[in-house]
C-alpha cells in the first residue's frame, strides 16, 4: 500500500515506524528537514520536506498514486487544506486527519465530500480521554480496550500475591468460576510474552491480558489480584482539552478537582463544568496538594502538556498518600521507566491514537485496532466473510484454523452474543473475531485470513 503520511511528529512518526515494517511504501512529508533526516536514518521510506497541504509538495510526495493519505500535522487546518487538495487535484481514496479543535468537531456535515473531504477523522484528545476514562472505571487495571461496541472487553492487570489464580494453572479458573467465561489471551513474564495453554502457572508480577464479557470483567479481575473499591475522589492536573473532557464525563458521577496553573483558563473552566473544582495554581506545589487533602484522592491523573510536570506532580501526589497515580507521557521512552514504580499507569497519547489510525490502514475488514505493550503487540477485530471455499476460516472450528505463531483469538462476537473462543466453536460469516497478536511481524498473515477469496465473487 502506498501511503502518504504529513507530520513528522511524535504521533506521524511512531505510525511510520509501524508501517515501514509492513511491507508498506511509505512517504513522510515536514516543513522540519532534521527530524525526517532522522526517520530516514531509521527507516525505509522516502521523506519531503515542505508544507504538506501545498499541492506541488503532494505531487512530489507521489499523490498522484497513492493510496492513502494520513495528515497528521500540528496544525488542524493544513490537516484540513492537504485533504481537501488530495481529493479535489489527485482524487486519492482515503483521507485520514487529525483534527483537535472542538470548533470544527461539533460541526455537523463539516466532514463530508462536498464540504471538506475528510474520510476519517481522528481526535487524539478523545481517545486518550476515553482510555483513561475506562481504566477509572476499572479500578486496578493496567489497560482497557473494548470491542464490537463495547461488548467484549480485553483487560490487562498484574497478578498480585493473595490473587486466587495466583500459582494456579490456568485450566483451574474455569473449574474455579465455572459460570464465567474467559480466556487469558498472553502474558508477559519479565516483559517477555508467553503464549498461554491451559497447564500455565500463573506468578505473582505477572502481566495478563485476559477477554470476558464487559458484564464478567470484575469477577475475572478478583482472580488475579484483590479488588480494589471503586474510585470516587478524582484530583485532575491539567486543565486543557483532556482535562476538561474527563471532568465533564465524571463530574457527575465522581468528586472532581481540575488544578489548573493559568488564570485565565480557569474561568473558562469554571465556565463550562458543572460540578467540578476548579483550583488555581500548580500540581507540583505541596501546600496545594495539602490543602486539598491529597491523602484522601483516590486517582490523581497528570494530564499536563509538560512531562517533566507530570511526572513529579504524580510522584509527590504519591508520596503524600494519593492511592493511585495516572500519568500522561508524551516521550514514548519514559514510559517504561516510570511505570509500576511511584506511578501506577503511565499512558502514551502516541500509542493510544496510533491504534485508530492502524484499523484504517489494515487490510482485509479490519473495524478496531489496538496498540500494546509500546507498539511490540496489537490487538485485532476483524470480520469473517464467504464462505468454506473462499474464506480460510468460515466454516472451521477455531481448533483447525491454521493461526500465525503468536496469534490468539480472544472472543468471537455474533450480533449481540459473546462467545469466548474454544476450540469447538465454528466460526460463521459476518462473526467479529477478538484475535490478539504477540508477533508484529506476523500482522500479514493474519490479515490474509480474512481476505475472501475469488470464489466468494
């Protein structure tokens, strides 16, 4: 597939350093010479330098041809212009852009062929909202994603000491909660995967990944670790475009504090929250957080635009008796390092959007991607179409699918039924198959099993 990406960014970068694996021809295009000298070091793919919404720039960039244009810019309205400049000079298929500001978002019949051609539009600030939102939801968890809606849910945690599972081979958690299914679909031992089968011990600092039933996800997590209570004091550091997108969705339901350093973006605030506390001054100062009773917090979330802010205002919220720390990190290198210390969750934003830009970039009918463990796992949902002589696993009891080494599936959903994959279950066209992958380099061959053969035409 030949693919056009515009940004050299953080986010347009770690996409092409995915894609360039994959036996994708990739074109980075930035006005920032040095920071596509150093993908091109680094990669196989061809950079241009200039603006990336100028229509010379895109000829040079090869949109004449290409199959997919992503524009990832800094800017909303270059991401915008380049669009509409690929569809209206080139006519180039697919057109994905990232565009943040709320003023164009909630715009209806903006985002259309006659207006600005833009075929999928990715808000990186609601994604990252909504992730955050599910672990808050999910007390303990190290990761959230979800499914055909929001049916199935696949969860990460850590196996912790006193956990019933704990030492237990796997096989014993069916007999353990024989009315709830489940499948652990990996695990990570030392930061190595393991594929499960049903004689694996579970250890204590294990990291699962197991699938259920969004309704059976907490009697699932009762196994692996102690339930924690659910959060109820919400501390928010940071009062930009995440920070008010997780106040307004919890501030009903969860007491709410947004600690903001301008003054002027406090009114604002204090302007379009309803229940939410809105605090002058800065995350990092310790009278502050004493005044606001910081012992008490149940989740303090760092959701600045500043790392270094992030990371010692979650760090001292810890130390002076926050239960839980949830810290947003823009360099993808200290995210590994911080984790599981002090802070309890370290979250990308680049990893998080990273994952919704790949569903539209996979082949086969790929509908939800996400991207684990940095970048080194992804987790797929992908619909079986045809039939037993076009479809390589239509008609097939999941036991004879011939699945890449590494690969799991997870769940497979029909309608609205969840059904847990087992060996005997047979999988029929139109089901949603939960597949998870340990392995990037085998992403083709999972692509290909759902791409329908010639007969099914």
């Amino acid at each position: 597939m030949k693919i056009i990406i515009l940004g050299a960014g953080q986010v347009g970068g770690t996409l092409a350093e995915h894609l360039a694996r994959e036996e994708n021809e990739i074109t980075v295009v930035d006005t920032d010479a040095k920071k596509l000298r150093e993908l091109h070091t680094r990669l196989d793919i061809r950079t241009v330098t200039g603006a990336g919404s100028y229509p010379m720039v895109l000829r040079q960039a090869g949109c004449e041809d290409a199959d997919m244009l992503i524009a990832v810019t800094n800017s909303d309205e270059v991401n915008m212009i380049a669009c509409q400049v690929a569809y209206t000079l080139f006519r180039t298929p697919t057109k994905i852009a990232r565009v943040r500001a709320t003023a164009y978002l909630t715009r209806k019949g903006l985002f259309a062929h006659e207006a600005v051609p833009i075929d999928v539009l990715i808000s990186p600030e609601q994604v990252v909202t909504d992730h955050i939102r599910r672990l808050i939801e999910h007390p303990g968890a190290l990761q959230v994603l979800e499914f055909a809606g929001g049916l199935v849910q696949l969860v990460a945690v850590k196996a912790f000491y006193g956990g019933p599972l704990v030492g237990q081979e796997l096989g014993f958690l069916r007999r353990h909660m024989p009315s709830v299914d489940t499948r652990v679909a990996a695990i990570y031992r030392r930061n190595r995967p393991i594929i499960p089968r049903g004689d694996t011990v579970i250890e204590a600092d294990d990291e699962v990944f197991f699938i259920a039933d969004r309704r059976d996800i907490r009697a699932v997590m009762s196994e692996l670790r102690r339930l924690e209570r659910d959060f109820r004091r919400v501390i928010i550091a940071g009062g930009g475009n995440i920070g008010e997108r997780l106040a307004e969705h919890l501030e009903h339901s969860h007491q709410v504090k947004i600690i903001e350093h301008n003054l002027e973006r406090c009114t604002q605030l204090s302007e379009r929250l309803d229940r939410t506390v809105v605090l002058h001054g800065s995350a990092t100062s310790k009278r502050l957080l004493e005044e606001e009773n910081i012992e008490e917090c149940d989740i303090f979330c760092a959701l600045t635009n500043d790392d270094e802010v992030n990371i010692m205002s979650s760090m001292l919220a810890k130390r002076m008796g926050a239960k839980k720390v949830l810290t947003l990190i823009n360099n993808a290198a200290y995210v590994d390092l911080v984790q599981g210390g002090e802070i309890d969750i370290a979250i990308s934003p680049q990893q998080a959007t990273i994952g919704s830009l790949l569903t539209h970039v996979r082949r086969g009918d790929i509908v939800n991607v996400h991207s684990l463990r940095r970048g080194a796992a992804e987790a797929i949902e992908a619909i079986a179409h045809g039939d037993t002589q076009s479809s390589k696993v239509v008609g097939r009891a999941i036991g004879d699918i011939d699945l890449p080494r590494g690969t799991t599936i997870g769940a497979v959903v029909r309608g609205k039924d969840v059904l847990i994959a087992h060996d005997d279950v047979v999988i029929q066209s139109g089901d949603h198959l939960i597949l998870f992958v340990i392995d990037k380099r085998r992403i083709r061959d999972v692509e290909r099993l759902f791409q329908v053969g010639l007969t099914f035409f």
